[in-house]
C-alpha cells in the first residue's frame, strides 16, 4: 500500500506473505513490512538518519526492505512527515481491509494442480 512519503512513498505490508507479526492476512497487526521509495519509484534507505535500519533486512544493501518493524515506529515515521493520528488511523485500517478483501479472490491454493 504505497503512501506518499517525503519525497516518495514509503509501502507498508501485511500479510501471510509479507514481513510481519501476526503472519497472517487477520491482523491487527503489531509488526509489518515497510519499503521506502523515491520520487522515481526506486527503492531507499530510510533517510538520515535511519529510523528503520535496526529492521533492515541486509544492513549493508542501499536499498532494504524493513522487516518486522513494530507499528509504533512506523507511526513515528508518519508523524515526523506530517501525518495526523487521524491519517494514521486511516492507512493502518485500510491495510486490515486491504488482506481481509483479498482472501475474498484468492484462487484455490491447488489452482494449478485441478484436473480438467
């Protein structure tokens, strides 16, 4: 779920799939997965300093995923570029929506493997 972002988006995720605790598509969520990207769409470090780098998933790569990052820091993150407790509310419960609807379109896991 991309958000604008200083000069970018930052993506926050959460899922069975994604960086995150609970790892399922339930929630609420206590940890979730967070990429940072720039006006160009690239994937960055965090900016200075890095308020993410303990939850980097290589420490020594420029461009990281965050893994596992508790949602007070996130929530730091959101506030320090100017969003309010009310935006903040908002992206974190369209993120619980997001993974409730999409399980409504899952194909089956064995999708693949059905006999005609």
């Amino acid at each position: 779920m991309p958000i604008p972002y200083r000069d970018g988006e930052i993506s926050i995720q959460a899922s069975e799939f994604h960086y995150c605790y609970p790892k399922d598509d339930d929630g609420p969520y206590s940890q979730v997965e967070v990429a940072i990207f720039d006006k160009n769409g690239f994937r960055v470090r965090e900016g200075s300093p890095d308020m993410l780098k303990e939850w980097a998933d290589d420490p020594t790569y420029d461009k990281p995923i965050y893994a596992y990052v508790p949602v007070g820091r996130v929530i730091e993150l959101l506030k320090d570029d100017g969003y309010t407790d009310e935006n903040i509310y908002g992206i974190f419960r369209r993120l619980e929506q997001k993974d409730k609807l999409s399980k409504q379109f899952e194909r089956p896991r064995d999708h693949y493997n059905r006999e005609n």
